[in-house]
C-alpha cells in the first residue's frame, strides 16, 4: 500500500488528537512569534523541532523521514497503551489508596472498640470496687450494731442478774427473820372461849356408841366406785383441814396415777416454783402442796420419790446441788404438814434429763423442775 492510501485512510481517534495538538501547537508559536519576537521563538522552535543535541535512548530514528502511516497506527496504539497503563495504574493506586483508607479505618474502628472497651472493663472496676466499699461499710455497720446490741444485752442481762440477786437476798432475809413463810395455812388455834365452852353431851351413851357403829358399817357395806373417785376433788389434811384439788392437772393425774395402780411414772408439778438459782420455793407453791398432802394422807398405802431437775445453766456440780436442795425443802414442806417422812425420798439429777431444747428461754423453763413418781 502506498503513502497516498494510507493518507487516504479514516484517520483514527489518537491521530486527530495528534493533528489538533500539532495545530494547538503551530499556532502558539506563532502567537509567540508576534508577540515576543521571533529570536526567542525561533530559537525555541530550532530547539523543540531540530535534531537532538545530545544521544538519547529513544526507539525514534535519527533519520528526518517522515513515519508512514502504519508506524502513526503502532505509535498511536503504543500511545493508547500506555494511556491504559497509566489509567490501569491509577486505579490501582486508587484501590491502594482505597483498601489503604479502608484499613486505616478499620484500624481506627479496632482502637475504637479497644478504647470502648477498656472504658467498660474500668467502669465495671469502679463499680465493683464501689459495690465492695459499700458491702464494707455495711458489714461495718452490721457489726457495730451487733456489737451495740450485745453491750445493750449484757448491761440488761446484768441489770436483771443483780435484780433477782437483790431480790433473792431480801427474799432471804425476810425468811431468816421469820417476816415471810411460805403461804400454807395453819391449822387454827383454839381460843380460850372455844376450850371453855362445853359440847353438847349426847342423850345417851349407848346413842352414840350405836351410832358410830352405824356409820362404820354404813361405810364399810358402801361398795368403791372408781368414777365417784377419779371425780373426786375434797380432801382431808393430816391436821383435819379440809383441802380442794383443782379437777385437771397436776393433783388430777396424781390420784388418777394412784387409783389406776400406775407407778414409775414421772408427773411434773405444774404450780411449784423456786427462785431463780434458789431452793426457796415461791408463795404461790403453797396450794399445790397442800392439794398434795391432802391426797397422801387419804391413800395412806402410796408412797412417792421427789426429784429435782434444772437447766444446762452454770457448772454441773452446782446444777446437781441445787436440784436435789429443791426436792428436799420440797419434802420437808410435806412433812411439816403431817406426812411420814419416810413415805417420801428424794433425787437431785442436775440438767442430766432434760425434756425440751436448752438452747430457748421456754425450753430452759420447762427443764427447770419438780417432777414425782409414786413407789408401791
């Protein structure tokens, strides 16, 4: 193909550029010449177009022919490759610059967090460490009001010891004195009037020798009814003081015991108490001894053990002393009334057969006792 077809040739796209800044070109210069003069340009258009200076490495030939048209086409395309090149570069760098930018933040989510994290962690530390003042406090708090509390305990608990020591002193003293008794009533002393005054002399002698001896056989034929004496609740003392037993408790359960045949059996009195860490026993103890003795002295065939029991309070020596100092002023309350002495022994057991829990007031109270057991 000729020079003048390839000329003829559609020119492609990279070509008109060439030619338009080839035109561009042109007519700067000479837009220069006119304006600056024409040395200046001449001597830079001598320079831009003339042949190189100096050897440089370029795949152009020294030789001034002009390049045909397939050399404008490789240049052209060498021209459009290396604009690929350079735009391939750029949005290689682009995407460096992108995933860089990416990085970075993901890098700045990262310590983000970490720093979010770390707030967290030292907040959940302030607010254990607080949780912990707190409980410390608290348990500060606690402790010296549980120590206030005991204080206040100890001084009542002291208060009321020295109380009941007073008490158990004066108690003393009045007995010593003779200024209080127990409250059993005497048997009443007849006056001088009632001594000088005569009975009433029965008609006959023979009257009344018949008529003791009717009342003794009336009461020999009289058949024993167990109902009529289980109801039974008027009794004679051994000083011929008449005596009522109360229809239930402690006294019932004696003579129920008694008339059942029933032996070996403890029954607790319900109405004798001592002063605290005291055998004296209390002025309310008087009817239920009487009640007691009343009994006795109509089953004359029965005879009883009185055993004493205390708390786990104090030392055991001193717990066994005591018990057995109650039942014994116990017994000796019965025979000052007029029952045989030896119709009645006594035990002392100390806190060794409890019957509640030692640990409460009401369990300690219930061990503190007097219980009897009827002997055939």
């Amino acid at each position: 193909m000729s020079d003048q077809e390839d000329f003829d040739q559609d020119l492609t796209p990279s070509q008109e550029h060439t030619i338009a800044f080839a035109v561009i070109l042109f007519f700067g210069a000479m837009y220069l010449f006119f304006m600056k003069g024409c040395q200046p340009i001449a001597s830079s258009i001598g320079q831009a177009f003339g042949p190189p200076q100096t050897a440089q490495v370029s795949p152009v030939p020294d030789s001034a022919v002009p390049p045909t048209g397939r050399q404008k086409l490789e240049l052209a395309g060498d021209a459009n490759k290396q604009q690929a090149d350079a735009s391939d570069n750029e949005h290689s760098l682009a995407r460096e610059a992108s995933t860089s930018a990416e990085a970075e933040s993901d890098k700045a989510e990262n310590a983000q967090q970490i720093a979010s994290t770390d707030s967290e962690e030292n907040t959940s530390l302030d607010q254990a460490a607080a949780e912990e003042k707190a409980r410390a406090e608290a348990q500060a708090r606690d402790a010296a009001k549980i120590k206030s509390e005991a204080a206040s305990l100890a001084a009542a608990t002291a208060a009321q010891k020295l109380a009941d020591e007073k008490r158990f002193q004066a108690k003393q003293s009045e007995l010593k004195a003779g200024e209080a008794e127990l409250a059993i009533p005497a048997k009443p002393v007849e006056t001088k009037e009632a001594q000088a005054k005569p009975e009433p002399e029965p008609e006959s002698q023979n009257e009344t020798a018949t008529s003791q001896v009717l009342t003794n056989e009336e009461v020999a034929a009289e058949p024993f009814n167990m109902q009529d004496e289980l109801a039974r609740t008027d009794f004679t003392l051994p000083d011929g003081r008449g005596i009522q037993i109360p229809k239930q408790g402690f006294e019932s359960d004696f003579k129920r015991s008694i008339l059942q045949g029933d032996s070996g059996q403890p029954i607790v009195f319900d109405r004798i108490t001592f002063f605290p860490g005291s055998d004296l026993l209390n002025p309310e103890s008087s009817n239920q001894i009487l009640g007691v003795a009343g009994i006795m002295n109509t089953y004359k065939d029965v005879n009883i053990k009185l055993r004493g029991h205390t708390d786990s309070s104090g030392p055991a020596e001193e717990n066994l002393t005591l018990s057995f100092k109650r039942s014994q002023n116990l017994k000796n309350q019965l025979v000052g009334l007029g029952i045989d002495e030896k119709r009645i022994s006594v035990e002392g057991l100390g806190a060794s057969e409890p019957i509640s829990d030692n640990a409460s007031e009401k369990g300690r109270n219930k061990n503190r006792r007097i219980d009897l057991t009827i002997i055939r």
